[in-house]
C-alpha cells in the first residue's frame, strides 16, 4: 500500500465517524421544543411549540397539545397555514397544505403559568401526517434523560418572579398614586389662591372709604371751626 492510499483511506474513514457522530445527534436536536417568552410564576406567557420534521418523510397535516394541570387562560388563534379548534384542555392545530418532512412546523399560544414556582409543565403533542403519526409523549424520570428519550414530550418549569395581575397592578398602582398626588397638589393651589386673594381684596376695598372718612373728618372739622369763629366776631 503506498502513502496516498493509506492517507485517502484515512480521510474516508474519519468522514464516516464523523457522518456517524452526526446522526447519533440528530435525534437529540431533532425534538419537538417549546419555547416560552416567560417562565415566571402567574405570569400570562406566549409559548412556541416547532416540530422540526414530518413523520417517516410524510408530509404533517395536524398538530395537537394537550395542556397540563395548572395552565389556565388558553388562547390560540389561526394562521395562513394552520386553522386551530380548542378544547378544554388541547389545541389542534390542522392545515389543508400538508406541511412536506423537511420543512419544520410552528404553531403559537399563550397561556397563563400556575402561581407555584418550580412547577414542571409537560405538553404532549401528538403530530398528524398523511401517512401515519407520531407521538411526542414521553418523559423521563428525571430532567437529565430527556434526551435521551426517542419521542420526548416538551417540557416547561416556573420559576420564581411576579406575572400576571401582580406585575400589571404594580405600575397601575404607582401611576394611580402620582395622579393622586398631582390631584391634590392642584386643589391645595385652588384653595390657597382665594384664601391669599382675599385681604388683597379687601384691603383694595377699604383703602377708599378710609380715605373718603378722613377726607369727611377734615371738612367737618373746618366746617366747626368756621361756625365757632363767626359766632365770636358777632359776640365782639
């Protein structure tokens, strides 16, 4: 065997472990996943559920979400592909264009989370295709043999934080009290402004019969003195 064989068998071989290695992790990134815009304990979340292929190279024609125990407030609507009927505790989503097996499928919802943090949240999705089905409802005994499941179920924990009526109320409540207090600061200005007004007013009122009462005392009294000083001369 000379070198260029012995160096070409050995980049073919190494090509083919690595094609290996490449389907061996095909299946773990080719699950069905849920993508939430919050996790936060009663807070109202927008959850995105893709399945990245059909079922056996079969076009999918259907998509259907059981909801867990907890999840309340479950709103869904249609899209250009997808029409959606609600249950009371799934979604089912269904397309007369069957999606083709290597275009990945997307479908949106929003849910409000339960108040308990920590919480694990599974939604089985059962995916619908011309021919056949697949089923993506199993769970693992513990988080870290999700993975490892051939059809695993998506899967959703809450954390701890404010969500819901809590998050929304607080800014309602702040704003409410910055109103309030701009509310009475302004009545506060109305009832000082007549209440200072005031003995502006009537000192404006009284400064002219003061001035009209001494003027009046002044003539008076000149008008006295003349009396007196015609009543002398006459005596005289």
């Amino acid at each position: 065997m000379n070198r260029k064989t012995a160096v070409r068998r050995a980049t073919l071989s190494g090509l083919a472990a690595a094609g290996l290695v490449a389907l061996a992790t095909v299946p773990a990134s080719a699950h069905v996943t849920i993508t939430p815009s919050t996790t936060a304990a009663g807070a109202t979340a927008e959850l995105r559920v893709e399945i990245p292929h059909g079922c056996a190279e079969s076009a999918t024609t259907a998509i259907t979400i059981r909801m867990p125990e907890g999840v309340t407030e479950v709103r869904a609507s249609g899209t250009d592909r997808w029409a959606v009927d609600q249950a009371a505790d799934a979604l089912t989503y269904s397309t007369d264009t069957p999606l083709p097996d290597g275009e990945h499928a997307e479908v949106a919802f929003s849910v409000r989370l339960p108040d308990d943090d920590g919480a694990t949240l599974v939604f089985p999705v059962v995916q619908r295709c011309e021919v056949g089905e697949a089923a993506w409802t199993e769970v693992a005994e513990h988080a870290e043999g999700h993975d490892d499941l051939e059809r695993p179920a998506p899967v959703l924990v809450v954390t701890e934080g404010k969500g819901g009526d809590e998050a929304e109320a607080e800014p309602l409540a702040e704003a409410s009290a910055v109103a309030e207090h701009a509310e009475a600061g302004a009545d506060d200005a109305a009832e000082a402004a007549p209440a200072d007004a005031a003995p502006a007013a009537a000192d404006s009122g009284r400064n002219p019969l003061v001035t009209y009462g001494a003027a009046a005392l002044l003539v008076a009294g000149a008008l006295a003195g003349g009396v007196v000083l015609l009543r002398r001369r006459r005596n005289s």
